[in-house]
C-alpha cells in the first residue's frame, strides 16, 4: 500500500507539472500559431517565425515572410530565397535563391556565395553532385544532368554547366570539360524515415538535379545547439516543438492538445490508462520505426545483388489483394500471386513480426543470393514501415507435412520408399549446400516437415529462414541468446550445453527426427505427453530395426523397398544421436543415402530413456 500511495503521489506530481507546463505551451501555441503564405506552402512554426510574430516565437535568424504566396527567406549569402519544403523532423529546407536579374543561371549563387551562415549549412546528405563546365554540349547520359548555358566564373566565356553524379565516369563528357565545384546540394523529398526512396536515388537524380540546374534549387540544414537537440527529438515523436521564455528551453508539445482539459474531466483511474495508453502507442510507433531503420541500413549495405524490391501497392497486385490464402503460420499468412510476367509465386505476409526485424532480415540475407535446387528461391520482397512480405516461387505440391503423417485426416496416402529416399536425399543436399556450399555456413534451426516444400515433381526444396543464422565455415560452435527451433526437433545442446556445443550438427538432428517421421508416419510427439502405452519414437524405430521388424505397417512392400526403408531409418539414427560429435555431416549424410546399405553401420542407442517424447506402439 505504501508503494501504491508512493506512485500515486508520483502520478499526481507528474500530471500537475504537466498540467502546468501545458498551459504555458498553449499560451506559446495561442501567441505563435502556426502558419502558411498558401495553401499548400510550407507550415511555418517554431523554430521558425513570421515577422509578423513577436520575437520569443522563433530564433533569431530564422525568420520567415510572405510574398504573396510564396515564403521568402533572407538568406544572409544567398540573398532572398524562395522556400518550397520544410522537413522539421530533419532540418532540412529546399530553397531556390531569387536570381538577379543580372545574373545567367541560377546556380550561379550556389557557386560563388557562401552558403554556410551561424544557422545554416548545406545539406550533404544523401549526395553532393559536381558541377561541370563545357565548352561542348554534351551527349545524354545517365548521371549527367544539363545543360545550362552560364559564363565561367574564371575568364567570362560562356559555358555549359552541367551537374554529374559523383560517380559518373567523366569519359563520357566532352574533351576538356572542367570541374567547376564539388558537392553541389541538390534538393531532396525527405518522408519521416529520411531522404524518401534512398534506395532508388540514382534514378530520381536527373528529377532533383533538373531542379537545381535550371531554377537553383538547393537543400539547407539548420543547427541550433540544445534548441536543435530537442526540437528534433519532439519531431521524432510526432510532436510540435515549442519554446518556454520562462525556462529558456524547448520542449515537446501535441497537435491541439489540452492535457489539462482531459485531466479536469476524467478520473484519475481513467487518466492513468490514458497517459499509459498514450506511452505505448509511442513506444511502439518509436520501436516499429526502429525497426524499418534497422531493416533499411541492413537492404542498404546488402548491395545490388539483393532479390527485386517491390512496393506494397505492387505487392497487393501480385498476390491479386489477398484472395487466395494457401497457408497460416505464426509469422502470418501466405497467398497465392502471380508477378507481371504471369510466373506464379507464393507471397508470404510478415503480419505478425516479432524480434527487432529478424525474420525479415534473416531470409533476405540467408537465401536472397542462394540459387540450389533443393533451396526455395526468394524472387522478391516489400519492406514499407510495418509492413513486410517475401515473395518465392510457388510450390504446388505444398509441404511434405501433408504426405507423411497416417493419421492426419488430409494426408495423401504414404510416399512409397522411393520417393521417400529421393525426398530425403534432396533435402540432405540442400542442407549440404547450406553448411558447405556458400561463403557463410547457414544454420536453419527449423528443419521440419512444415518447411520442406514439394514441387510438381516432388523434389524438395527447403523453406523458412526467419530462425537461420550466419557464421564463418570455419567456425565450429556458435552461441545462441535463446533456444530456437520447433519442438520435437530442437538438438539436445541448444537446451544444454552438457550435450556439447551448438553448431551445424544441430540441423543434422533435425533432419533425422523428420526421416524418422517420413518412414514411420508418426509424429514426434511433444514431451509432455505422458501415456504408459506410450514410448519415445526413435527408441520404437531401434527396437524395430535391430530386431528385423518392418516399420511400415500399414502397406505391403517388397524386400527392395524394406531395405530402403531400413537405410533412412539408420542414417537417421545416425543424425539424432544426442552427442553433436557422433552425428554425421551432411555430405556424409548425402554419401550414406546415395551409397549401398549393406555398408551401413548400426549406430549405438541415440536416447537416454523413453519417459519423455513418446508415440503410440501401435
């Protein structure tokens, strides 16, 4: 109680300072209001200011006007100065200076004034671009942007300047062409992540820098020490920032909000689940912005060789506005699409994303590149705030979970030991590939039925990377900060370490509790279970296989097909055994399922006891 009434105080202290401070920031709101020379011009408020405003409602050098419609900047290098964007959120204005009449071209101030004053700096980011002057006109190329016909600032004669990408190869100019400057900012559309489609920059060049070569337009950066720090943080929050005289500081403050109102009208009870419902709709729309930023500087450092990138709008018409829905999972769902070029696919919808992006991440990262049979190929994918999807080529036989299990009341009748053998053999290639086959050793940690898609032909192919990690070939054991996996088929090490450490061997156990569930039919139970008839399913496949007994028995096979069925079971007992050093790698795997069986040793018992994990003995 005393810790309740210590909060309760607390609260009430908090919401009267609040209160307070509120008040003051509607006095702010009231005297400095916001404002637009037009309609669809720029909102001027703090830390900008009208000169119609008195001047605590601004900063000093920050002060705006209206000419008409447009707003005019007095810009102490540039002169004056149209403003076309203010981006709050990132200190950035788009500005083209008023050329003098006297002057040729309007990126003749951009080059010959200062452009950095005790507020403002040119914008370097995303890119500067370099100013060119020819004496030649020069032919239309990617990266080159231009011309406009100006006299040279060095000897008078004219020139045409054009502005290029860092980047471009200064071949393809004319001979003699000269440099003129450096880092020329260009203006640039910002959304609340940052400089609004980044990754397509190269193709919205020629737009941004047509701007700036045929009107001037340039991108400014403002800086105000602690004022700067706060503003941005209250913009981040999607929050007005405002300015107390009586404190000499800046601080955050709702669109229309009356805090005190809500405060004098509700209960106190009703109150608290306000401001607790208000912190954390904030803390989620800050955590899943973190996220996307994560996610973006991870697409941005991946390079080029990344699988096509598609907006949402164009993933609702691949996946034809999410009719057809062919499979549920904890991520979300999957449906089936088509991509313009009429190649079906599956989209799968991360709806229900947990972690900071990893799913995400891990699937672009582990098989965006990855081209092996037995390996589903990802075609595409969307990452536009929360929303996320992965586009793969379409599986029309679906999982290998629909055809193995007797007692499901959808499944097809069991593979013949053929098949199983050819499914098998598929899957332990591409796991192979995983472990061997590329620059990095990929770990799944979720090999099961459910993730082994099947297509027309029933080869197999290996689905669902959001569990996978990353290492270096060489490197023998790894650490997890939690166990991952899907029960029944999680290595024993991943629980505890007495089993040894955590390495590529723990995908060889998974692989062996999914043979053992195609040659039996039955299901590695959960260990919850407790059932006297009951035992633990590779002890009951053993007992069969060093008695001689036939573990299909709901068929009959030939000897052939027995023997098939033998080798499966004894590869997989090779790869659950419980220490990592016994069991196989893949490619010994590969050999095992390719080679003769009579070669074929029985391994030792890969259980401790049969009180956990059991399955019927019928």
């Amino acid at each position: 109680m005393n810790l309740l009434r210590f909060l309760l105080i607390a609260l009430l202290l908090l919401l009267l300072n609040y209160a307070a401070a509120s008040w003051e920031d509607d006095d702010f709101l009231k005297t400095c209001p916001s404002h637009r020379c037009s309609k669809h011009g720029p909102e001027i408020r703090f830390p900008f200011w009208l000169s119609t405003h008195p001047p605590p409602c601004g900063v000093p050098g920050m002060q705006l006007s209206c000419s008409g419609h447009d707003t005019i900047l007095d810009h102490p290098g540039l002169g004056s100065c149209k403003v076309t964007e203010i981006y709050y959120r990132h200190r950035v204005m788009n500005a083209i200076p008023l050329a003098d009449k006297s002057a040729r071209c309007p990126l003749q101030k951009l080059v010959s004034r200062n452009q950095s004053t005790d507020v403002y700096t040119p914008v370097a980011i995303p890119v500067g671009s370099v100013l060119v002057g020819c004496s030649r006109v020069a032919t239309n190329e990617d990266g080159i942007v231009g011309p406009s016909s100006c006299v040279s600032i060095s000897n008078n004669a004219s020139q045409f300047w054009y502005l290029v990408q860092p980047d471009t190869d200064m071949s393809t100019l004319p001979v003699g062409c000269v440099v003129i400057a450096k880092g020329i900012p260009i203006p640039y559309t910002y959304d609340k992540y940052g400089p609004n489609d980044y990754t397509f920059f190269c193709s919205l060049f020629k737009e941004k820098a047509d701007r700036a070569i045929h009107f001037g337009e340039t991108a400014l950066n403002w800086q105000l020490n602690n004022i700067t720090n706060a503003c941005q943080r209250c913009e981040q929050e999607g929050k007005y920032c405002v300015f107390s005289s009586k404190r000499e500081q800046a601080f955050c403050q709702q669109h229309g909000s009356h805090v005190l109102l809500i405060a004098a009208t509700t209960s106190v009870a009703s109150f608290v689940v306000l401001v607790a419902t208000a912190l954390y709709l904030s803390l989620k729309k800050r955590y899943n912005e973190a996220i996307h930023l994560k996610v973006e500087m991870f697409l941005k450092t991946y390079g080029k060789s990344k699988p096509t990138r598609y907006s949402f709008s164009e993933v609702r018409k691949i996946a034809r506005r999410f009719k057809e829905k062919i499979g549920q999972g904890g991520f979300g769902s999957v449906y089936k699409g088509q991509l313009p070029n009429g190649v079906p696919v599956a989209v799968k919808m991360l709806e229900n994303s947990t972690g900071e992006g990893e799913e995400f991440i891990n699937e672009v990262a582990t098989i965006g590149q990855i081209h092996h049979a037995n390996i589903v190929r990802l075609l595409g994918f969307c990452s536009e705030g929360t929303r996320r999807a992965l586009i793969y080529e379409f599986m029309s036989n679906d999982s290998l979970e629909r055809y193995i299990f007797l007692h499901d009341s959808n499944s097809q009748q069991l593979l013949p030991p053929e098949k199983m053998l050819d499914i098998a053999t598929g899957i332990a290639r591409g796991m192979e590939y995983l472990h061997q086959g590329c620059n990095k050793r990929i770990l799944h940690f979720d090999i099961k039925p459910h993730n082994i898609l099947l297509d027309y032909n029933f080869n197999p192919k290996i689905s669902d990377f959001g569990l996978a990690k990353l290492c270096a070939r060489d490197q023998s054991i790894i650490t997890l900060t939690a166990a991952r996996g899907t029960m029944g088929y999680i290595a024993p090490e991943i629980y505890s370490p007495n089993f040894g450490g955590i390495s590529y061997k723990s995908d060889v156990f998974s692989f062996g509790m999914l043979v053992l569930e195609m040659v039996s039919g039955r299901r590695n139970s959960d260990p919850g279970i407790e059932n006297q008839n009951e035992v633990y399913l590779p002890e009951w496949i053993y007992d069969r296989v060093i008695n001689g007994q036939d573990l299909v028995l709901v068929r009959e096979m030939t000897e052939e097909e027995k023997e098939v069925v033998r080798k499966l079971a004894i590869v997989a007992l090779w790869c659950i055994q419980w220490n990592p050093k016994n069991r196989p790698s893949m490619t010994k795997v590969v050999n095992m399922l390719t080679g003769r069986s009579q070669n074929l040793q029985m391994p030792p018992k890969p259980f401790v006891s049969s009180e956990s994990n059991p399955v019927s003995k019928t």
